[in-house]
C-alpha cells in the first residue's frame, strides 16, 4: 500500500506540472493571456520547456509503472498473481534508481521534439491509467483503455532503455 501512496504522490506532482501549478505563483486567479486560446491546449503543453530531461525520463517511467499498477486489480482476478499484494511487489520499480537516472549522461539525446514525445507519452499514459483506474477487468473495457491516445509519437526507447539499462530498473508486464 505504501507503494501506491508514493506513486499517488508522484502521479500529483507529474500532474501539477503538467497543469501549471508551481510554488511561485502569486494568486489562484492566473492573469489573462490573448494569446493562450491560440496555443496547444493539451497537458503536454504546459509542461515548462526548460524542464530537464531526465525529468521527463524518470516521470515517464513512473507513468508506465502506473499503468501497471492500475492493472492489478485484473491481473489477479484473471489469477496471474495470487494477491493484488504480489501483484504490486512484482510490478512495482521502487524509487532507487532516480538518483542514478539523473546522473546517465543524456546530452545527445536531448532535443526539443525528444522532450515534446515525452511531454505527450506522459499525458498519454496518464489517459490511459486513469481509464484503467475506473474500468471493469472486461477485455473490451481494457482494450478500449490502452486505445486511448492524443496521437503522440512513439515513446523514444532509446532513451528509456538506456537509463533501464544503467541503472538496472526491472520492469515487468
């Protein structure tokens, strides 16, 4: 249970930052801007462009574990864990390895399209995780979850592989 707290809180500050609510701001009333109606409106959108990329890596990271999570509630009634508890322990990433993801040498793949295919993923699998929060355990209801999609470029595995790799995270599912 502690697992799923922790990833509570960081799906709320993934989800903060991707809304726009930082600590410097002023009033809970933003002032007008005339130009935002012309902008992208999506979550991804709002994510500052200045945000560092393995930030964007580890929150995307944390994203996939969710959606895992958000599946054990099925995986154990179709009787691939014996307990939602296992269920957990096996798909659960821990948080040891962030310290390590922030120190991989991401310089040359960094780029602007990079950040923005990992602002959309994350917002993308956010949708999805939310879906399969609230859906039944039907095939249909989960197929119609992992469907949902703001038609973002495929995830940068690359990147999300070596960071997997170097700081030896075991996803599974």
């Amino acid at each position: 249970m502690a697992q799923v707290t922790l990833v509570g809180w960081c799906a709320l500050l993934l989800w903060m930052t991707l809304v726009g609510c930082t600590d410097d701001q002023q009033s809970a009333v933003p002032p007008h801007d005339a130009g935002a109606e012309k902008r992208d409106a999506s979550p991804a959108a709002n994510v500052d462009a200045s945000v560092d990329l393995h930030f964007l890596v580890i929150a995307t990271l944390i994203e996939i574990e969710r959606t895992l999570i958000a599946r054990c509630p099925c995986l154990t009634a179709a009787g691939e864990y014996d307990s939602e508890a296992e269920c957990l322990s096996g798909v659960s990433i821990g948080r040891n390895w962030v310290d390590c993801a922030n120190r991989v040498d991401l310089t040359s793949d960094d780029s602007d399209a990079r950040r923005e295919n990992l602002r959309c993923n994350i917002a993308e699998l956010s949708l999805r995780t939310e879906c399969l929060s609230g859906s039944s355990c039907a095939q249909e209801a989960i197929a119609a979850c992992m469907a949902q999609s703001l038609e973002c470029p495929v995830l940068p595995y690359d990147v999300i592989s070596k960071v997997v790799t170097e700081c030896t995270i075991a996803l599974s599912r």
